[in-house]
C-alpha cells in the first residue's frame, strides 16, 4: 500500500498552511417552515361556497339539500383551517 507525501499533492489543493484541502459539507437541510396565511372573511365564504357547490352537484343538483351542503361544507372547511393553524378558525 503507497502512502501520499505532502510532495505528492498538487499545490492547488493544499491551503496555506501546506495541509491538504477537505472538501466542503454541504449545507444542512433546513425544513421549510409552513407560511401563516390570512384568510378573510370573504376568503372563507368563498371557499364554503365552492365546496357546498360541488357537494350539490355530486349529488345532481337535487333540491332540498342546500342548507346541508352549506353546513357540511362549512364543517369541512373550518376543520381544515382549525388543523393547518393550530387554533379557531378566524
């Protein structure tokens, strides 16, 4: 088995002080964090009434169930803000 002599070492990878370079680490990895958004008032409305719409129209639309489609998808939506903020629902 040969060993390296410092004479050995091309000079561009030595540092000033004659020792070899070690090659750089890379960066940790940093885990982004999850970025608070504001929703309105408006924004959530909006937002239930989307989602009470496709509830209606997986249904066809039949009449009768609005106020059941605008309570589940209320539900659904204030659970979902309640999860990704930690809290209430604004």
């Amino acid at each position: 088995m040969a060993t390296r002599r410092s004479s050995d070492i091309p000079a561009s990878s030595t540092a000033r002080t004659g020792t070899p370079r070690v090659a750089a680490r890379p960066p940790k990895s940093v885990t982004p964090q999850p970025t608070r958004v504001t929703l309105t008032a408006e924004m959530r409305r909006t937002t239930i009434a989307e989602n009470a719409y496709l509830r209606a129209e997986r249904r066809g639309f039949a009449p009768g169930h609005e106020t059941e489609d605008w309570l589940a998808a209320e539900a659904e939506i204030d659970a979902l803000l309640k999860v990704s903020h930690g809290g209430s629902p604004q």
